[in-house]
C-alpha cells in the first residue's frame, strides 16, 4: 500500500471516527438527561434527603440514621410492610387463574376470544375509573352484597367490605386480581403459544389427554416465565400503590407502604421520613432482584425451552 | 378418557370460564346499569336492576361538564401524542447507538438505562417532586410529558432487543454506498423498527391512559390540566355519594378504552405479550 492510499483510508477512517462519535452524542443527550433528571438525581436527592428532618420547603436538621430507625419502629411503617401480604397473596391467585385460563384458551374453545377479551379488559381501566367502580361495588346493600343476598347470604351479617379492618385488605386486594388477572393471562397465552405444535401434535398421536398436555408439556415449558412472574409479583407486592390509594387512600389500615409514603411526604410534610422508606423499599427490590437472578440461573442454568 | 368423563370436563370449563367472565363484567355492568338511573330511581331500584330507560342521559351530560371531560380529553390526547412521539424518538435513538456502535462507555450506558427499570418509579416521587418544582415543571403539560418519557425504560429496552435482531450487515452496505450514519438511522432501521414501534405504542398508551397518580401529583390545576384519569377526582368531593353521576364519569373514561380495545385487539395482545417480559 503507497503512502497516498494509506492517508486516504486514514482520512476516512477519521472521517468515520468522528462522525460516529457525533451519532452517539446527539442521539444519547436528549434520553440520558431525561435518565439523569427523572431517575438518577431523585435517587440521589432521595438518600440525601433521608439523613435530614425536613419538609419540602423551610429549614432542615441532619439528623443521621434516625428516619431509618423510624421506618423499622413506626407501628404504621410496619402495618404497612405486613399489608404486602395480603398482595403477594392476591398475587399467588392472579398467577394460578391466569395459568389456568390461558391453558384453557389455549385449546379450542367455543367463543374462546370472547372470554379472553372479557378477562382481559379490566386491565385497561383507568386508575381512578377503578377507584369508583370498586367504592361502589362495595358499598353496603349496593352491588357484592345484592349478589350476595340473590345466593341466600343475609344482607344483615354481610360486613363492612371497606371498613372493616378485618376483612378490608383483602376486599382491597382482591381487586388487584380483577385488575392484573387478563395481563398475566395474555403474558402466558403468549409464551404457550411459542410452543412448537409439533409437541401437541406428537402427545396427541400418543393420546394423551389435555389434562396430560397441560402437565407434561405446558407447564415444564412456561417453568421460567412462571418463576419469573412469580419473583416480579413479590417484588410489586412490596411497592403496591394504586388500589388502595384509589379505592380507600389508605384509611382504615389498608395503607400500603408506597401509600403511606406518599401521605407521609404530600400530606405530613414528612419527607425525610419518606425518603427514607422509599430507600429501605428500593433495598428489598435490589436485593429481590439480586436473588432472583441467581435463583433462576440456579434452577434454569441449562436454557430450558426457549421460551426466554 | 370415557366420554361422560369428558362431557364433565368440557362443562366444567365453560362454567369456570362463564364464571370469570361474570367476575370480570360484573363491576363494570352494574356501572353500566347505574349511569342510566336517575337520581330517584337509583334510590330505590336494586344496584342489579336494569335502568329503568337507556335513553336517560342527563347523568352524561352533568358528569362531561362537571369534570370538564371535553378538556381532559384535549389534554389528555396531547400528552399521549407527545409522550409516544417522545419516546419513540428517544427510544429508537438510544438503541441504536447501543446496538450498532462499541465505544468507550458503551456498557455503563447501557447499564444505566437497564438499571432505571429495576426502580418503581412510584417510589421516586418524594424527590422528583422537589426536582419538578424547582424546574418549573409542576402544572405544566410538557413538564408531565418529559417525566413520562423519562422515566418508562421498557421503550428503550423493546427497542434495543429489535435493533439487535436486524443484521448489522444492512448499515455496512448502506455506509459504503457513501450514507452516512444519520441517513442509515433515519431512512434504513427507523422504517424497520415498525414492529417494535407497535408494540411501543400500545404498551405505553395504555400505561399513559391510565396513569392517574404522577397525573394527579403534577397536574395539580384541575381547572386547567385536567385528564381523562384525573378528570373523575372532581367527584371526590361534593359529589362524593352521587352515584348516578360518578357511574356515567366512569363510563365516560372507559367507552374509548373499549373502543380501542375492540379495533387494536390483535395488537394490544401482542404488545402486552411482549413486553411483559423485562428482564
């Protein structure tokens, strides 16, 4: 190669260089400040926070790792971690009957895309539209307890479905599985339906029964997108916000801890308390998270299915 | 099988799926059902009965202009066409420098996007808020779209798995018919990308739809930057047990939910299929 041709491919390769790096700086600024302004300096600001008695405006104090203390010694902070449980277990029933009706939906069935889109559409209503349609299902002699009363239960010992702090959370909860149940369901249909037919094909020449297909084939299939749901329902059973916020905004113990956060720094002047919760919250995510990865590559290590 | 056994089953089915299907319309139905009532007619007639006419709809008019529906759904429909276009935008733009470039800084880039969705943004909102007042970005639509697209990484990571599944080979032979990275960009893998965008829009769409807390949180003047999800908040107050008219609000928000629903089925299956899967 002469000198004149190696110059020219340097200039171009140059040329190429710098163009390259004007790609990447023009396309990244506009999403990474956007990232830096929306995530990653709340973060900061939210440790930050956490070390201080504070409301949003006026004088703060420093004061160390007191609003942590707080958080693990509040009886309100720790109600609201117990809530979670009732929504890890609505979470356990959204998953079963999700499966379970995907399976169903997944052979012939007549009007198959009818039930489908019935189950499936409460997860288009909106937040607060949710709000009001639960309020009013619950209310005492309106919708649950007419349905109730048409299938012999007495209307006088029905309880207080929202009031009640016996019964409340779960009335609460249950509706995030009317809520969730259709996504989780469309999700497993998905995965069900990437199964190459040839397995159905073959267990059918075999004659195995339905029953036989769901426990043979579908299921050890859809073992990693289950587990998978699994761990992302805990995970979301910690930070559940939106039922209990808008059906009873937290009243009658059925605050949440992500609800009780958000009363404790808009409504309280909390916020150094609060950052601090959303802190302890982020930590059980992480670690969540951290233990889920490794949770799953220790029962799927060997890519089982395909399916992911 | 024995064929008794099997006729068992089968019934056993359809009565499980006749009964998620009544759980499911239940609420809705008797919402339905209560629109219609008058006020009178609502105080004696079972939450289970049917209205007594379909045609009253004085609970429609009062609740569209007592929550100012005709505004919400004028605000809402710009924030929805600027929070897609957004994120669309910024989505594709950061994928591509991801997927088809390897420079100094590439994998904390990518880890920093990635990262983001490990953080419910819900958690995030006692901070953000101080940064949103302080930007001047509290009652103001671009400022409730630029958090909207900020913070919802599920674009960037659907768009990045799509960049990833188309050759690189492609913008090879495009950069050595002379075009140049931008043209690559823009008129080779954006068209390309379709699919993606599809699946982009529905999921975020309906997550906007929806969305009713970071609304209510940053769109504090109801009067003015009222949405389809905020709109109903009115009827906390004074309105509080007026059923009648909450029910036909709540009908209001619903009917182009069922709309959309009904013609982008297909699509929105798909999408939620899709991008259910995050990690």
């Amino acid at each position: 190669m002469d000198t004149f041709q190696k110059t020219k491919l340097q200039s171009i390769l140059d040329r190429r260089e710098v163009q390259k790096w004007m790609v990447i700086i023009t396309f990244s600024l506009t999403p990474l400040a956007l990232l830096i302004t929306f995530t990653y300096l709340p973060f900061a600001k939210m440790i930050e926070f956490s070390f201080f008695k504070m409301k949003y405006l006026g004088p703060r104090d420093f004061i160390g790792l007191e609003n942590y203390q707080d958080v693990f010694t509040r009886t309100d902070t720790r109600a609201a971690i117990l809530n979670s449980f009732y929504y890890m277990g609505a979470g356990v029933i959204q998953l079963s009957l999700a499966l379970y009706f995907a399976t169903v939906l997944s052979f012939k069935v007549r009007c198959g895309n009818f039930f489908k889109a019935t189950l499936f559409f409460p997860f288009l209503v909106c937040g607060i539209a949710m709000g009001f349609i639960f309020r009013y299902f619950y209310t005492r002699g309106l919708v649950l307890d007419s349905v109730l009363a048409l299938v012999g239960f007495d209307k006088e010992i029905l309880p207080f479905w929202l009031g009640e702090r016996s019964i409340n959370n779960y009335s609460i909860a249950a509706t995030s599985i009317w809520r969730y149940m259709g996504q989780s369901m469309v999700l497993f249909i998905g995965a069900i339906q990437s199964i190459s037919p040839e397995f159905y094909e073959a267990a059918e020449i075999d004659g195995a029964t339905r029953m036989q297909q769901f426990r043979y084939i579908i299921f050890p299939m859809l073992k990693p997108i289950i587990t998978l749901n699994i761990m992302l329902m805990i995970k979301g059973s910690f930070s559940a916000f939106e039922g209990p916020y808008v059906i009873t905004n937290g009243m009658n113990g059925t605050a949440t801890f992500v609800v009780l956060m958000h009363q404790l720094a808009h409504e309280a002047g909390k916020v150094g308390l609060a950052s601090a919760m959303a802190i302890v919250l982020l930590l059980i995510i992480i670690i969540g998270t951290i233990l889920q990865k490794f949770l799953y590559n220790l029962l799927f290590s060997e890519k089982s299915g395909g399916i992911l | 099988m024995r064929p008794k056994t099997q006729y068992a089953l089968r019934l056993c089915t359809y009565l499980s799926l006749a009964l998620g299907a009544f759980v499911s319309l239940l609420p809705l139905v008797t919402v339905l059902f209560a629109s219609f009532k008058t006020p009178k007619e609502f105080g004696f007639s079972g939450a289970l009965a049917f209205p007594q006419s379909w045609m009253y709809l004085e609970n429609y008019s009062t609740a569209w202009e007592k929550a100012k529906m005709m505004l919400a759904f004028w605000n809402t429909s710009l924030i929805l066409i600027f929070t897609l276009a957004g994120s669309i935008i910024t989505g594709t733009m950061i994928a591509y420098i991801l997927s088809r470039f390897s420079f100094k800084g590439r994998t904390l880039l990518k880890g920093a996007f990635l990262m983001a969705n490990l953080i419910p943004g819900v958690t995030m909102q006692v901070s953000t808020y101080r940064i949103m007042t302080s930007l001047g970005l509290v009652n103001s639509i671009p400022g409730i779209v630029m958090l909207y697209t900020g913070t919802d990484i599920i674009a960037i990571y659907i768009f990045l798995q799509f960049f990833e599944s188309i050759p690189h080979s492609l913008d090879e032979a495009a950069y050595i018919d002379g075009a140049s990275y931008f043209t690559i960009f823009f008129r080779i893998l954006f068209p390309l990308v379709k699919p993606a965008t599809v699946t982009v829009l529905i999921l975020k769409g309906v997550a906007v739809y929806k969305e009713y807390y970071l609304a209510n949180l940053y769109l504090q003047s109801k009067t003015r930057y009222v949405t389809v999800s905020t709109s109903l908040y009115t009827f906390t107050g004074e309105y509080g047990n007026q059923y009648n008219y909450i029910c036909a609000g709540v009908m209001i928000t619903i009917i182009p939910a069922l709309i959309a629903f009904i013609f982008l089925q297909r699509y929105i299956y798909n999408g939620i299929a899709r991008g259910a899967v995050k990690e």
